[in-house]
C-alpha cells in the first residue's frame, strides 16, 4: 500500500525561522492539529487538504532543487506518514528540518532530522499540552522554540530552561508574537539577563506580511 499524506501547501521560499533563517527553503506544509493557540498564525492548514502519495510529494520537492526542506503544519506529526516522509527525504540528501508543537512524542522521528520543538507558553492557551518527556529526545542539532507574548510568558520561558537544562542540551529560540510582545523590550531582556538564546523575528512576516505560501 502506498503511504500518502494530507498536504496543505508545498511551496518555496525563505526560511523565516530557526537557525537555517534566509536560507532557500521547500516546505511541505501537512493538514490538521490537535492544539489551537491564540496565537496561531496557520489556521487554514487545521481542515481540508489533499491527501498525496509520498512519492508525488517528493517529486514536487525535487522540482524546485533547492537542498533544505521544512515539514510543517499544523501539526505534521498527527499523520504517522511524516516519519516515513522525512527519512526518505534524508535518504535523499536533503536536509529536513521538522516544526512540530512539542505536544506529541517525537522519540520515532528520525535522528538525522532537525526538530524544531515548540514548548507552549502561558498565553498560548495550550500550556497543558507540553509534553516534557520529549525534551530528552532534544540533541544539539534540535532547536525548542518559545513564543513570547507577555512578560507572563518570559519568565515562565526562563524557569523552564533552568528547570530541564535545555541551554546543555540544544538550541534554544525566544519569538516575540506580533503585534503583542514588542520586540525591542525582549531582546533588551534577553540582554540584561544573559540568557543563552537566539532571539527571532519571523523574517517571512516582515518580507511578505505573512501571505500565505510564503
């Protein structure tokens, strides 16, 4: 049986995010998500689709020659097909990079893929669903994101970190929400408190105002 997906946009364009940020990047977008952040700027990939072959998918990936590619969501690990998507992806000589929620266990992902991993904030209404036992599958290829809305969500971002030593273990990203967090009083935070993160402003959003399918 041919393993398929429900896809919700494949296109190209440059990575707005993590540490590959401006990097011309293919991205599989997949359909549904069992969270709905306040924040969520993906709503349209929650319902509809396609459901395509994973061969088919790859083929599109491959039309655009580019070397990196993002599987993304919604939530791509709610279709077990991801997994099998993203090693033969790898199996290809691409490399894969996966955002996923950090609400579901990413133990089975393949280890050469670059987890994107989100730990929900207060303010994203999802708090609950953060599934800490995935923090030990983190390497230091992986990333955890937190997205920053308030000064509620900063300091409860600061005592996750010190709480599970994410800062020996991977990556770690701060995002202000647009239009809510201020970026510039962030970043003179992460400053003051010599917090060992990256921060980020979602590049694709102040090049494209975050048009869908870029």
């Amino acid at each position: 049986m041919v393993s398929s997906l429900r896809i919700t946009e494949i296109f190209y364009s440059l990575q707005g995010e993590s540490s590959t940020v401006g990097i011309p990047t293919v991205f599989v977008r997949l359909t549904g998500c069992p969270l709905r952040c306040v924040y969520c700027d993906t709503e349209y990939a929650f319902t509809g689709g396609e459901k395509r072959g994973i061969d088919d998918i790859i083929a599109e990936v491959e039309s655009y020659g580019a070397r990196y590619v993002t599987v993304t969501g919604g939530e791509p690990l709610a279709q077990s097909s991801c997994l099998e998507l993203m090693t033969k992806l790898l199996d290809l000589g691409y490399v894969v990079s996966l955002e996923t929620s950090g609400a579901l266990d990413v133990s089975g992902v393949d280890p050469r893929v670059i987890k994107v991993m989100d730990l929900k904030t207060p303010s994203s209404g999802e708090l609950s669903r953060n599934r800490y036992q995935n923090i030990q599958y983190l390497t230091k290829n992986d990333q955890v994101k937190f997205v920053i809305g308030n000064e509620e969500d900063y300091g409860w971002s600061k005592q996750i970190l010190s709480e599970y030593h994410i800062p020996d273990r991977c990556d770690i990203l701060f995002s202000p929400v647009m239009g809510q967090q201020n970026p510039t009083e962030l970043a003179n935070k992460i400053l003051q408190d010599r917090l060992p993160v990256r921060f980020q402003i979602q590049l694709h959003k102040l090049l494209w105002n975050d048009v869908r399918g870029k």
